[in-house]
C-alpha cells in the first residue's frame, strides 16, 4: 500500500471484503458548491452509491495523507473551510508535502483512484478546453490525466461554459474513448445533448464494463469517459443557459480571472444568474452519475471475479 494512503474505516473494510469502490473527488464539495449545501449533497451522493451496492470514497488531502473515504466531521472542515487548496496533478506534492488542506479535481482524483486501487470515479463534469484556448493555451489537466491513468470516469459531460467540439477533438487525439449512456449524443452538463456525439453509445453497466475491462486487457492505458445525461427533469433550456455563459464568461475575462479561478467563479455567475436553478441542476446531475457509477463498479466487479 502506498505510504501517503489512508483509508476510512469503511473503505478499508470494503478493500477486505473486495467490495467494488466508487471514487469522488473534492473540489465540488470546496468550490463547486456553497455551504452547507456543498456537505448535504456530499452525503446524498455518497448514499445512492451505498443504496446501488458499492463504497463510496470521497478523496482530499488532510495533513499530509491522501484520504480515501472521509469521515462526517472531515467532510463538515473541507465543505466549510475558506483554507482548501485546489489540487491537481502538479500541486499534489506541494499539498503533501507541506500537510495542506487540499480539495481534489478530477485530475487529482484519477491519481489517488488509481493509486488505490479504484477503477470507477464519479464527478459532475469533466474539465476540457477553455474558449479562447487557441490564444490562451488553457486547457485542464484533467483531458491529460485520461489520456494516462486508468480510471472510468463517469461524469454529465464537459462543463458547456468550455469549448465541447475542441476537447472532445483533444480527447480523441490522445485515444480516450468517450461512451454515452442513453443516447448518442455527447451531454453538456446542465443541458442533455451538446450537438456532438460520443464515440459509442452503451446503455447498460455490463456493455461498459465489458468495454474497459477489455481496453484494460489489451494494455491500452489511460481513462474511459462515461458520458452521462442529467435527467430530463432537471435538465436546462439551452438557449437560456448558452446566453447566461456568454455573460458570465464576459464577466470573467473582464475581471481578468485566470487559471484555476476561471471555474468557480462562473460556476458562482451562473447560479446567481439563474437564481439557484443551474446549482439545483448540479446536484441532479451528480446524483445520477453516482448511481450509474455505482452500478458499473458492481458491474466491473463481477467482471473481474
């Protein structure tokens, strides 16, 4: 076992038990959402993993050790601290290393996934390529980290305040297969469809597992993207939603907001634009992807046995 891993009670006894294990990360519960929503909906979404017959292991950086799986009173400090640091691939020793307080992102989150074993990693949205990026050069870690470290990622999409075409283009440059669930079309996190298409469209937990399990096997290395739409009735009107990004991402570059900042304060925009409805619409979305999830690590379990 690695020397910076530290796991839960529970997440211990599932690794005993050989448990299938769902991975989430950090940063929604420090910066995608605000307080105390952030911790209520950490724990529902830790719940449908539990109600679906898998162990859910939320992950963050506490003095020093990776947490697999964090207690209620670790959960209350890193929802409720101004202190969490977003950590991603390059800022995993720093955060380590000088024993931070460190919420991790997607990319983050693969690493520490794999580094325990996990094969199956839940969020709302995957990072992707900035508008702009052409000029800009800012595109998330998170596109790099699936195309090396080998971790399904079930997620509603990319982001749409992000350029969908480009990352999907980036993501087929490094041979990250991206699957749909439900449908052909590609999600765009607060809305169902993007106008683009995945690159297959598997609907039930045993064709994708079926699908990684054998990219695995063949010693094709890095990440899946499981591409999951946020349920109809939660899902917003795109035309609305498209206009309330414009403005935020007005807003931003106006404001010079940069780096690893560009993400929550639009995310921050656009649930004050919408008046809490896009915040609504993110916890549905994140919820769902928990149960679907849950239901291919069971699925890759069998799999494995």
């Amino acid at each position: 076992m690695h020397s910076f891993l530290l796991f839960s009670p529970e997440v211990a006894a599932a690794r005993t038990a050989g448990k299938p294990i769902v991975a989430l990360e950090s940063t929604i519960i420090s910066h995608g959402m605000p307080y105390p929503q952030n911790v209520h909906t950490a724990r529902e979404v830790e719940q449908v993993i539990r109600d679906a017959g898998a162990v859910p292991a939320t992950i963050a950086i506490i003095k020093g050790k990776i947490c697999v799986g964090l207690s209620e009173d670790q959960l209350e400090t890193l929802g409720s601290s101004p202190d969490a640091i977003k950590v991603s691939r390059r800022d995993l020793p720093y955060v380590l290393s000088q024993g931070r307080l460190g919420a991790t992102t997607v990319a983050a989150t693969m690493i520490c996934a794999e580094l325990a074993g996990i094969e199956v990693f839940v969020t709302g949205g995957i990072g992707g390529v900035h508008r702009g990026a052409e000029t800009s050069f800012d595109i998330s870690a998170d596109l790099q980290e699936l195309a090396q470290t080998s971790v399904a990622v079930v997620c509603a999409g990319v982001k749409s305040i992000l350029d969908i075409g480009l990352t999907l283009e980036y993501l087929e440059t490094h041979g990250v297969p991206v699957l749909a669930v439900g449908q052909p079309g590609f999600p765009a996190f607060f809305t169902r469809d993007s106008g683009f298409k995945a690159d297959f469209q598997l609907d039930s937990p045993e064709e994708q597992a079926a699908f990684i399990r054998t990219k695995w096997q063949l010693g094709l290395k890095g990440g899946v993207v499981v591409s999951n739409p946020v349920p109809a009735e939660s899902a917003m009107a795109p035309d609305e939603i498209d206009a309330i990004i414009h403005q935020a991402l007005q807003e931003a570059q106006q404001q010079a907001v940069t780096g690893k900042q560009v993400t929550p304060f639009l995310l921050a925009r656009i649930k004050e634009l919408t008046g809490g409805r896009s915040l609504a619409t993110n916890i549905a979305l994140v919820k769902h992807n928990a149960l679907v999830g849950a239901r291919l690590a069971v699925a890759l379990h069998h799999k494995a046995a």
